[in-house]
C-alpha cells in the first residue's frame, strides 16, 4: 500500500506518522477539522491537504489512517469503508511502520514518554547516529518531531491508552512506570498491565526503572534490567523526574551501542519538549517567572511542584491548573486538591475533555472545595484566567500554568499585559 491518507493529519502522532511515512517513500493525503501548524509542515513538503473533511481526497488511497479523535461516521471513514480501503487506527499503523527498521526502540510508561524519547533521540544524533524517531510533542529546535533517519534504529513512545502499545515490535522495551492511569480505556488495572506485559514479552530486551509495579512484572526476568539510580551530575531541567528519565535515556542508549560518557556528555544539551517545565518569561532580575507544564495527572503534577520548588525555593509559587478529561477529575480530584493545597495560590480551569463531549460534566467546584490554599475557579478563557492570576504575580514568584488541554493559549494573554505594564 503505497498511498495513505491521514485524516486528523494535524495531531503530533498523525503528523509525525505522515512524515515518517513521506520519508520512507509513500504517497500521502490529508486532512484535518481546523488549519493548523503541524498541517504546514506537510503541506511544505507538497502534501495535498484539506481542511475539514473531503472524501474526494480518498479516491486513489489503498489505506486510511485514522487518529482515535476520529468517530467511526467521519465522511471519510465512511467513504473508505464504501469503497473497501482498509482503515488502521493511528497506534496500529505506527507498528506497521516500525517493521521498514531493524531495530526498534519503544519508549513506554504512564508517564515521561515524550521527554524520555526524546531524550534518547537526541543522545543518538548528538553521538553521530542517524534514528528514526516518532515523538509525541515538539521537541525545542526540532525542524519536526519525527523522521525515518537513516532506516536503522527507530525509536518511538507507545501509547497504552488505547491497548496498541502491546502489538509494537519492538526489539528493546524501555518502560518508565506503570501508573492508574487510562484504566477506564485500556479494560481496568489489569488490562494496563497486560498491554505493558505484552509489550515487554514481544522484546529481545528489557529496560525498566524499578518501582514496586514494574519489579512485580518484570523482576524474574533474565532479559531485564531494572535501573534504580538517577542520573548525577548537570541537568538540561529541575527535577527528580528528569533525572529518572535521563538516567533511562543514556542507558537505553548504551543498549544501543553508545559510549555511556559521550551519552551523558549529550544530555546536557538537551533542548526540552514544549509544555514540559518551559519558561515563557524571565524578569532581568529573576524574581517573576512564566512557565507551562504539561502535567495532568497527581504523580506528574507533584513531579512539577516539587520540581519548581527545587529551582525557586524563595518564590511563591501559583499555579493556574486545568484538568484533563472527566475521568481524572472523578478518579483523582481529593489528590489534586491535596497537592494544590501547598501552593500559594491556585486557579482552578474548566476541565478539558479532549475530543470527547464529557468535558461539561467536570465540576472543578469539587476539587475546589477541598483546597485549603487560596483557590479560585475559573472560566477556561485566557482573559479571565489573566484577570485572576495577574493579581497574585508579585515578586518574587512563579506563575506556573499547567495542563495538558487549551490552558496554555492564556500564556499569551498574560505576556502581553505584562509587557504593557512595562
């Protein structure tokens, strides 16, 4: 099958698949609700593209790629099924793809896959290999955030959200952690298990940090080696968790042939994922700080908090937090409160349900109610989050907006005021 329409092209994952695949040499197509940057870097490359949906585009396609955002009705959906083209979601085609290379990286866990894979991408290059690489986020100073490399090592975070992490061929299994999270669409805590298991059985070789979850699953095994210690030394970021993914990253490429040294002397260099712990401002005397954070679920967003008091001890520390799809607000909203509870001011975000409808039904009032540090709830609209945040951003202090929805277009807004207030 050489000709592949995307459709939700705009996505990372969909993007980098699509790039990925031009650069191997198929013939792409594609589309996506609403224009966007990650559409122009396709259609740069002289992709035909279609804003909103256009079952015209799928008359010369022998398969559609689909991202989970997709409803099985999309006209082109239905169009592909009308004329027989075959349909594979967009974590079943990433597997696909990872057969073009003979070695096969994938970088797995509940949490730190983004920063995980590309750190390890970024070791690879900087010591003079050429990988392949599928990354999930927008790596700082990337051109793109995925590419073929030179057809050899192909690494790539796997995604057990929807189960199809367990079907990728991967020849050396790095898994992070293994967190309750995304039970409630992987068939409960041990259907997250089982994806991770069958991950790990499908590998030559196993990396796993150790924690009581993975030294339950993986601890007898031969191939498997639990690493335990954090990488010392300088850091590109604050915080334990950069360390622990640092540490995975430099030994994953070691397995790879790397001289352990020339991969520690790379980390230090690494440029950061966007939304992970980015600085947007940084007064001239340091004592008010902007930064994002993708954090959204408790054990990510007590590594951020923990993290920022690491790198500003005497600041007061704000945080603007938007929750991430109803499921954690009813499965994790009393340990959300406990952690904002010990900042210096919290505003509370509309719940963003991503591309399902339940966002509405997120009552952050909940959460809201059990926070014993100064709290507000506020409308998910960047003036408004502005208006209340602005206030409390006296020095010396950070402001941290976090959330892995639309909270960061506010980042914008506040910017903008603060610098016309000189």
């Amino acid at each position: 099958m050489k000709r592949i329409h995307f459709t939700g092209a705009g996505g990372v994952g969909m993007c980098g698949l699509a790039h990925i695949a031009l650069d191997l040499g198929y013939q792409v197509t594609g589309s996506d609700v609403a224009d966007s940057a990650m559409l122009e870097t396709l259609r740069a490359r002289g992709v035909p593209l279609c804003v909103g949906h256009d079952p015209a585009l799928l008359q010369d396609a022998e398969l559609l790629v689909y991202s989970s955002a997709v409803p099985e009705n999309d006209p082109e959906r239905l169009e592909a099924k009308r004329l027989g083209i075959r349909q594979l979601r967009r974590g079943d085609y990433l597997n696909l793809l990872a057969l073009h290379f003979p070695v096969r990286v994938a970088v797995s866990g509940s949490h730190g896959k983004t920063s995980t894979s590309a750190m390890l991408v970024h070791i690879l290059k900087t010591c003079g290999l050429k990988p392949g690489y599928m990354v999930g986020g927008k790596v700082n100073g990337w051109e793109r955030s995925a590419a073929a490399g030179d057809g050899t090592i192909f690494v790539s975070e796997t995604d057990e959200s929807d189960g199809s992490q367990a079907g990728f061929p991967a020849t050396l299994a790095v898994i992070l952690n293994i967190d309750d999270d995304h039970c409630w669409s992987a068939g409960g805590t041990r259907g997250l298990e089982r994806s991770f298991l069958e991950l790990a059985f499908s590998a030559r070789q196993v990396l796993a940090w150790r924690a009581p979850h993975t030294e339950a699953l993986f601890g007898g095994w031969k191939r498997c080696t639990l690493l335990d210690t954090p990488l010392d030394g300088e850091m590109p970021l604050p915080g334990w968790h950069v360390r622990i993914n640092a540490a995975m990253a430099v030994c994953a490429a070691t397995m790879l042939g790397v001289d352990e040294a020339q991969a520690r002397c790379a980390i230090i260099t690494f440029p950061g994922v966007a939304r992970r712990m980015s600085i947007r401002y940084h007064s001239d005397d340091g004592k008010l700080v902007l930064l994002e954070d993708y954090a959204h679920h408790p054990a990510e967003l007590k590594a951020t908090l923990d993290a920022l008091r690491e790198a500003y001890p005497a600041h007061r520390l704000l945080v603007v937090f938007q929750p991430h799809r109803m499921e954690r607000v009813e499965r994790y909203g009393d340990r959300f409160a406990e952690l904002l509870s010990t900042v210096d001011w919290c505003g509370l975000v509309e719940p963003f349900g991503a591309w399902r409808t339940d966002g509405y039904t997120a009552d952050i009032h909940t959460i809201a109610a059990k926070i014993t540090a100064p709290c507000q709830c506020l409308p998910n609209t960047p003036e408004a989050i502005a208006e209340a945040a602005l206030p409390h951003w006296q020095p010396p202090a950070v402001l941290a907006v976090i959330g892995a929805g639309d909270v960061n277009k506010a980042i914008d807004t506040i910017l903008s005021r603060v610098l016309q207030n000189g």
